[in-house]
C-alpha cells in the first residue's frame, strides 16, 4: 500500500518452494517468510544482495496498489485538489490532507488556472532524495440547482462576460 511505502512495513509472505527430501527427491513445503519493507520503496525496485551474496536469494517485485486519493511517479505523489471558482479566482487559504495522516495549509495563488500543479516540497515517498506532493487545481462549479445560484451564475455572466472559446475563431 501506498502507507507501506511511505513508512515501511513488516509483511508475511507464504510461498510454495522446491527443496530436496532427504531421499535426494526433490519436494514442495510450504514456507512462510518475514519480509521488511523500507520506507521509500517504489513499484518495480529492488536492491541487489550484500557483497555477491550466494545464488538462492529472493527477490520480490515491489507492487504498490492505487490509492483512491494518490497517484504515483518516481518518489513524487500526485493528489487532485478541488478548489472553487471564488478560491481560484481571489486566492484562499485551504487545507489539505498529507499522505501520512497529517494536514497543512496550502495557499491557492489568486488567479489559479485549472490544472496548475503546486509543490509541496519532501513531501512525496522518502528516499536519498525525498519526493514531493503536487497538487492538480481542479476548479468545481458549484451546481446550478436553486434559483439564487442561478441568478449568481447569471449576475457573473453580466458583469464578467467571458469565451473560452474565442480562441478557436468560432
């Protein structure tokens, strides 16, 4: 888990293995193994063993399963934040969750563009050199579901009219 590999972790792990009996036959026991899992681990890394350690080592294929709020590259974590439109547009102060369990405020620049990715510095997996969280602004419309929204939406249209599409030439 994404958890796992922020902070480390003690896993079993329970394997069928080949050995050889004792009448030179070879058979298959049932194992269970201790695994470490270091802090800072990524999907698809490994570490080759201590001074040409002899053959019969084992090697595991680190897989970390997606996360519902954090995505994933390198030692850097990506996290969708949803700000509104007034957030984007003035600035706000908001606050954010941590992949750790923690929170910190984070302040959303006036004039926030949908998309903008903004840095928290070491804040992404640990490692020599530690990942950081970006944050993807998603600006959220609020929905158009009540006569006072409505108007609101319509007042804006007046006093900020506005085509995104201008650009096209359409």
């Amino acid at each position: 888990s994404l958890e796992d590999a922020l902070i480390g972790a003690e896993r079993q792990l329970s394997l069928r293995a080949q050995e050889i009996g004792d009448q030179g036959r070879p058979r298959l026991v049932d194992r269970t193994l201790d695994v470490k899992v270091p802090a800072g681990v990524r999907p698809a890394r490994g570490r080759p063993g201590h001074g040409g350690e002899p053959a019969g080592d084992l090697y595991l294929e680190v897989r970390i399963a997606p996360h519902a709020r954090y995505r994933i590259e390198g030692h850097d974590l990506y996290m969708t934040l949803p700000v509104t439109p007034t957030e984007a547009a003035l600035g706000a102060q908001v606050t954010v969750p941590t992949p750790t369990g923690g929170q910190v405020d984070v302040t959303i620049p006036k004039g926030a563009k949908n998309g903008m990715k903004l840095r928290l510095k070491e804040r992404g997996l640990p490692g020599k050199t530690p990942g950081h969280l970006y944050l993807l602004l998603e600006i959220a419309l609020p929905p158009a579901d009540s006569d006072a929204v409505r108007a609101a939406y319509e007042q804006l249209a007046k006093a900020a009219p506005f085509n995104p599409r201008q650009h096209l030439g359409a």
